[in-house]
C-alpha cells in the first residue's frame, strides 16, 4: 500500500512539474503575445495563467513538505509559505485588475488597432498548452487534492483561451475591436473572487 502510494506521489509530482513548465512559459508568451497585438485580453488571459502557476507552484510545494517527517516546524513553515504566497498573489493581481479595468475604460472611449491574427495565435497555443496540461493532471486529480485543485485552475484558464479566441475571430471579421476589452474585463472579474477565496483558504 505505501508503495503504491508513494508510486502515485512520483506521477502527481511530474505531471505538476510539466504542466507548471508549460503554463510559466507560455504565461511569458501571452505578455509578449498581448504587447505586441495590442491586445488587453490576451493580458488578462496572463493573469488569469500566473494564478494557475502559483497554484501549480504551491501544490508542488505541498508535496514537497509531505514528503518529509511530519513535525510542527515543518508544517508551519508549510502553511505560513502557502498563506503568504496566495496573499502576494491576490495582491499582485488586484493591481493588475485596476490597471486593466482602467486601460479597458479608456480603449472602449477609443478603442484602439488590434492585431487579431496574432491574438488568436497566440490564444490558440495558450488553448493547446491548457488541453496539454489537463491531460497532464488528469490522472491524478482523483486521488489528490492538490492536482485536483490545479486541474481546475487550468480548466478555468482553458475558459478564458477560448474567451480571446472567440474576442480575435469577431475582431477579424467585423472589425469590432473594443469587444477586446470587453473580454479583458470579463476575465479580470472571473480571476479576482477566485483568487480572494484562495486567500481565505489559506
């Protein structure tokens, strides 16, 4: 029995450290895909990847600890590292939503150029890059909570790719550009309870 367990530890931990490779990466790539298009969702979508990435990060960490000799310093240290990690997570996002809910407010008085072609490019690898990780997590999300909860984080992530998939295609064939920052505000209000509730949780 300890072995299987320990078996299935070893597969929850790599599946976690793929899909946290993929989604820090590709999280870079969809800051530099949104500056470069100009689109604000894309940003958002960005910030809705680096909560799955701290969530990944932290359920990593999580094995991590679980993996030692139980003792109170140890766990402490634990759950003192996941309680100020979700807090500089909401934090930095918080900021990151007004900045985009401010931005959002002023494109949609001017709505400016969107580069829709290499919007949904980069919004369809960041769609690929979910479905990857999902089937990544998939396995393990029954017999963990940790993958569970970040196999949901990425499943929620995969909602907002289609989001700004859906916002380029309306862009390439009406030319309605200012439906991007109405995406980006939808998204920025999605990630801001869950990322509070987290931080309640921990």
């Amino acid at each position: 029995m300890g072995s299987g367990h320990a078996h299935r530890t070893t597969g929850n931990e790599r599946a976690l450290w793929w899909a946290f490779g993929l989604t820090g990466s590709f999280l870079i790539a969809e800051v530099v895909g949104g500056l470069l298009s100009g689109s604000l969702a894309l940003i958002s979508d960005a910030a809705h990847m680096f909560t799955d990435t701290a969530g990944l990060a932290i359920a990593l960490a999580a094995i991590r600890i679980g993996k030692r000799p139980a003792d109170g310093r140890r766990t402490f240290g634990y759950y003192r590292f996941e309680i100020l990690a979700a807090t500089f997570n909401a934090v930095l996002l918080f900021l990151v939503a007004i900045y985009i809910l401010i931005e959002a407010y002023r494109r949609l008085q001017q709505p400016p150029a969107i580069d829709s072609i290499t919007m949904l490019v980069v919004a369809s690898f960041g769609l690929v890059v979910n479905l990857i990780s999902m089937r990544l997590l998939s396995a393990g999300k029954e017999s963990s909570l940790n993958v569970k909860g970040a196999y949901l984080e990425v499943w929620s992530d995969m909602l907002g790719s289609v989001g700004v998939i859906v916002g380029a295609l309306i862009i390439r064939f009406t030319g309605w550009s200012a439906v991007d920052s109405v995406i980006a505000v939808a998204i920025g209000l999605w990630v801001l309870p869950r990322t509070g509730l987290s931080c309640v949780r921990a």
